[in-house]
C-alpha cells in the first residue's frame, strides 16, 4: 500500500531530523579529535623543553665533577 502525501512527509522530516543529530555528532567528534590533537601537540612540545633543559644541566653538572675533563 503506498504511503500518503503526509506519511511522506512525517518520514522525510524523521530523517532530516536523524541527518542532523549525525551532523550535529560528527561535528562534535571533530572538535574532540581536534582537542586532542592539540593536547597531544603542548604534551610533546613539554616533553621536548623538559628533554633540553635535563640534557643541558646534566652537561653543566658534568663539567662540575670533579677530575672531569673541560669540554
């Protein structure tokens, strides 16, 4: 039995409604995925500073201990 005029309505305007909750959540998902990476961007920029900084004081601490060689 085909559907009425109004049965096709009701229907598309579920799924438009439908279409927009999964745009709505897509774009959601984004900006999480987004966030993240920039949260991953400053740990890893951190990781690096905190890398230098211990690499060059353990450079200065050698150059202390005595009987070391001068660099």
């Amino acid at each position: 039995m085909p559907l009425t005029n109004q049965e096709m309505e009701a229907k598309l305007a579920a799924l438009e409604d439908r279409v927009g909750l999964l745009t709505a959540t897509v774009d959601t998902l984004e900006t999480r995925w987004d966030q993240k990476g920039q949260e991953w961007a400053d740990w890893s920029l951190l990781l690096h500073v905190l890398t230098e900084v211990i690499d060059r004081q353990l450079e200065r601490d050698r150059g202390k201990t005595p009987g070391a060689s001068p660099a």
